[in-house]
C-alpha cells in the first residue's frame, strides 16, 4: 500500500467523521503497520508517519497504551525535536516494528 492508496481505502470526507474514521483505521495495528512501512518507502521521515498515527489514535491514549506520559510524546512527535533511537523503537513496538540498519552495497554483502 502506498500512501495514495491509503486515501482510497478510506473514502470520507476531511470533516470530523474522516477523523473519526482515520482513528478507527488506525486501531487496527496491521492497518497502521501497513502505512507506516508506506510511508517511508515514500521517503516520508518515520517520525512525520508516527505522528499521523498517534495522533489520529490519540495521543493520550496511545502513551497511556505504552506507558509514557503524553507530553514527552508529544515533544517527540514534534518534526524538530531529535528524538532517539530508543524512543522510536519503544513507539513502533506497539506495531510490531523497529528501526534497523540494512547495507545497499551488494560487494560488501558479497564480502561478507
């Protein structure tokens, strides 16, 4: 799924009801999964991603989920704070992800 094709699996409105809908979607971990994996295949920043689907979730609910208080979420959804590794792991656990480190060269692979 890429991030156009998420607009055409929700058909509503941008209206109340749309963002109502969005954060029934996003309940739906494989859902939120799915857009998240989208999202930075389309070189869109994992922490601008994460934002979309806590906050469509909600945010206080989603850091009572992980145990965090709302505002050091808050903060770290925020597009200049340099949030770690470490708390984007803990955010993406919640949907079976985590950030890892893959090699692009095929000579070094083949080295190796």
């Amino acid at each position: 799924m890429n991030i156009a094709q998420e607009g055409k699996m929700i058909k509503r409105g941008r209206s109340k009801d749309w963002n109502e809908g969005l954060a029934e979607d996003f309940q739906d971990r494989e859902f939120a999964r799915e857009f998240l994996l989208a999202a930075v295949e389309e070189d869109i920043s994992i922490q601008a991603a994460l934002g979309k689907v806590i906050r469509a979730y909600g945010l206080k609910e989603f850091a009572a989920e992980i145990e965090m208080p709302s505002s050091t979420l808050s903060r770290a959804l925020r597009p200049r704070s340099n949030v770690t590794q470490q708390t984007l792991n803990r955010l993406l656990k919640r949907f079976g992800l985590r950030l890892s480190i893959a090699s692009t060269d095929d000579t070094l692979r083949a080295a190796g």
